[in-house]
C-alpha cells in the first residue's frame, strides 16, 4: 500500500466551492452591518448638532447656520456623509438637519434628516 501525501483536484475543488457559498452569505451580510453602523454614527452626530441648535437657540433667539455653528464632522461620519441645515424662520423657527450619504457602500444608504420637533425620517431607519 502506498501511502496518499496531499489534495487531490476534487478535494481542493470541494474546499473551494463550500468557500465561495460561505462567501455569497457572509459578504452581503458584512456590508449591511458596515451600512448600519455607519448610519448610527451619522445619527448620533445629528442628535448631537440639534442639541447644539438648541442651545443656540436658548442663547441667542434665532437657529445657527452651518457656519454659524461652526461643527465639523468627525472623520468616521465626514468619509461617509455631507450634511446640511435648513432654517426655517417660521413661526415657530425650526430647522432641518439632512445627512446625505455619498461615498463607496454607505451611498446605497438613504437620506437621514431631523428637524426641531424631534420628527425623524425614514422611520424605519432611526
């Protein structure tokens, strides 16, 4: 008897089949949590600039600008997101934070935005 050292071509071509079906369900997977929690970056931050609205607000009667406000992204929502505030002089004066999503797999995102009375859209992503 002699004994077998190695793989045959079948082996290795088993080995590699249950790799490829391990691969179509864990990559799709992979990218929607990397989707998610982009997402829960982004809202955290946009909790955080309508906190500062508030504030703002409490100081001086008006909402802030963008400018005005001076906040810049962190790097980790900047990569993934551009962002804007709408003003709207009311009455009451209100605002509306959007974060649009615009880079690699995050772009497949929808649109976030929060306004002043808390209202957040799309519901199903908050």
């Amino acid at each position: 008897m002699k004994f077998q050292k190695g793989m045959t071509l079948i082996e290795l071509v088993v080995v590699v089949a249950i790799l490829a079906v391990l691969a179509t369900i864990a990559i799709p997977s992979y990218s929607q949590y990397i989707i998610r929690g982009n997402r829960r970056a982004a809202q955290a931050v946009m909790m955080e600039i309508a906190t500062r609205q508030m504030q703002h607000f409490a100081a001086n009667r008006e909402f802030a600008t963008e400018a005005d406000l001076g906040y810049v992204l962190p790097d980790d929502v900047a990569d993934h997101y551009t962002y804007e505030i709408e003003l709207d002089a009311g009455p009451p004066p209100g605002f509306t934070i959007e974060f649009t999503p615009y880079s690699g797999r995050q772009a497949e995102d929808v649109v976030l935005t929060l306004n002043s009375a808390g209202v957040k859209t799309p519901e199903e992503n908050w």
